[in-house]
C-alpha cells in the first residue's frame, strides 16, 4: 500500500502492521491511508489545527453571547 500524500510504499509497523495511518483530515480517498512519517508531520499537526480552530469558533460564540 502507498501513502497518499507522499506517494511512498507504507513501511511495515514494528509490530507488523502495515496498513498505515488514518489520514483523517487529510483530503484522501476511501481506503487510503498515510505512512507513520507523514501522520507525524502532516496528519497531526492538522488535527492540532482543526481543534484550535473549534475552540476558536467556540470561543467566539461564547463571547458573541455576552
Ligand atoms: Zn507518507
């Protein structure tokens, strides 16, 4: 299997599991997965930002009430 956003042959877990990661957010198709380099640098960092931005949104509507 191929990672989907760096193209590259996933590389095996050391507990033999090979499948990846859940790219989620990351735009993909059904099914695809990501390597682990890329679920540290990309994958999570995105996550990161999408959870400050809830809370921003959150945030804001509490202070909108007020
Ligand atoms: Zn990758």
């Amino acid at each position: 299997m191929k990672c989907c956003i760096c193209k590259k042959e996933i590389t095996p877990e050391p507990n033999g599991w090979d499948g990846g990661h859940n790219p989620d957010p990351y735009p993909h198709e059904d099914g695809e997965a990501c390597c682990t380099r890329c679920n540290f640098s990309v994958v999570l960092p995105l996550r990161m930002t999408q959870i400050k931005s809830e809370n921003v949104s959150r945030i804001a509507d509490v202070l909108k009430d007020k």
